[in-house]
C-alpha cells in the first residue's frame, strides 16, 4: 500500500492493472521459496510498479479465496517511496497508475482494498527503529579470551548476512551496536553493502548495561529521539541481558530474542510505539 504526495493532487495512491483478471487493486504477489515475507513485499512493489520502497507501518492481513488457488493469505505494510521509474506494460500488468485517493477508491475492484487504503491513512507518520540480538556466537566454553572478543560462529555469519535485505526493507540508514565484537560483526555486512559507519557503545555491552539499566535506558531514549528528528530508520544491536532495559525504556513489553532476531518498534512523534513488529532469522 504505497502513497506519495503530489503538489497540486495532494495524496496518491499507485494501483495496478492486471490484464488477465481485468481488474484494479493494489500491488501484492508470492514470496520466493526461502523469502522473508517483508523482503517479498518490496520485491513484488519493485516489480509490479516499478518504485522502490521501504517499508513503513504494518497493516491488515488480508484473507481471500482466490478460485483454483484456494485460500491466499496477504500480509501488508505501507510502503515510503525512495525511488520510481516507469514500468514497461507486461502480461502480470498492463497499466501503473498513480492517483488521487478518492480516484483511486472508484477504481479499485476489491473491497478490501478499500479497506486497507483508509487504514494506512488513518496512521500517523511512523519510523522504524530496529532492536536486534546479535547473531549466534562461538559458545563460552570454547573461547578463553575476554568475552567481549568472542566471535560470531559460522550460524552467526550467515544469520548476518540474511539481515541485508530484511534491513534493506526498513530502509535502515544507521547503525548503533555494543561494541562486543558478535555485536559489531552482525550488523557488519550491511554496513559494508550500504557504505554506513557503526556506531557503538560500550554501555550497551553484557559487562556494562546488564547491571546498569538507568543508563542504558538514557542511552536508547537518546537514539531514538535522534532517529525521529532525523527520520532516519535506525537499528541497534545488542545482548540478551541488555534488551530488558532497552525494552522497557521504549515501553515495550518484556520479550526475549533468540540470536539474530528482531523487533521493529514503529516510533511516531512522540516517542512512542505505534506498531511492534516481529522476525525471526532464517538461519
């Protein structure tokens, strides 16, 4: 569900044309065998529309019966436009067409596509802040050095690597991270692919924040009233001990994380958490 606003239109909204079902409706398709479900959502907007997008606040799944297919389930966000060029018309879509809402609600064939348009513009503008646990790490028993030095193990890596497009997804442009080295070396490959510094903290290390969470919670107040002035969608990565003080400094309920999960907290103006996202790692 993607909008841009137009000077003189005020608020679009891109629908598409399917050819073969003759119909209008929002952009939306498969996920790839192994696909994480947000990296999917940008994927088939890129390819149906031809704009780049990062994603925004998480919307309604939709359920429907779609004829020999049987039952689809549809989960969808809003999307931020980063980037657009026009689309050659194909089989999948013959026509890409931005318009005025109230334009675009007379077009669209589905009723729940109605639905979802005025869900995404009854939410306030939000910005992804990404709370991360580090990859798997070599276990203690096998490393004899300082522990803030312990590696991330060959699971770690590619749990690393999985989290580029997931990030991607979010548009993530700053990184904040413990300076313990299974911290610095999962966010690592992202910040290599996208040419972004890491900026870390010590306080947000096992042997400093466990035991300290008043200044871990000052610290985490700090990065996310900085990642809502700037807008930028931020992450931070750190240690099972630390993520009850960072939790409940942003008000969100107690959770644990396995290695390489994360939350994504929807921030709005206020500091707040609008919407509180949920993912795995697919390693």
């Amino acid at each position: 569900m993607v909008t841009r606003e137009d000077p003189l239109r005020g608020t679009e909204v891109v629908i598409i044309h399917r050819k073969r079902y003759d119909d209008w409706t929002l952009p939306k398709g498969k996920v790839e065998a192994g696909e994480p479900v947000p990296v999917c959502a940008v994927r088939e907007v890129h390819e149906e529309t031809g704009v780049t997008i990062r994603l925004s606040v998480p919307l309604d799944s939709i359920t429907y019966e779609a004829g020999n297919a049987g039952l689809k389930k549809v989960d969808y966000w809003g999307g931020i436009v980063l980037d657009s060029v026009r689309r050659a018309p194909d089989a999948e879509v013959d026509v890409v067409s931005w318009l005025p809402v109230r334009a675009a609600l007379s077009k669209l064939t589905y009723s729940h596509d109605h639905f979802l348009v005025q869900q995404y513009l009854d939410q306030p503008p939000t910005t992804p802040l990404i709370i991360l646990r580090h990859g798997k790490a070599m276990d203690r028993k096998d490393w004899s050095r300082k522990d803030s030095a312990r590696p991330i193990n060959s699971r770690g890596r590619r749990q690393s690597k999985l989290l580029i497009p997931l990030l991607e997804a979010y548009g993530v442009t700053k990184i904040v991270s413990s300076t313990s080295t299974r911290c610095v070396a999962t966010v690592l490959p992202y910040a290599h692919q996208h040419e972004l510094a890491v900026e870390t903290y010590s306080l947000l290390t096992e042997e400093e924040g466990e035991d300290d969470p008043k200044s871990v919670g000052k610290l985490i107040r700090k990065v996310r009233d900085a990642t809502l002035e700037s807008g930028e969608p931020t992450v931070v990565c750190v240690h099972r001990p630390v993520l009850p003080h960072i939790l409940d400094a942003l008000e969100i309920p107690p959770t644990t994380l396995v290695t390489g999960e994360f939350l994504v907290g929807h921030l709005v103006a206020d500091g707040t958490v609008h919407a509180l996202e949920r993912h795995r790692p697919q390693a």
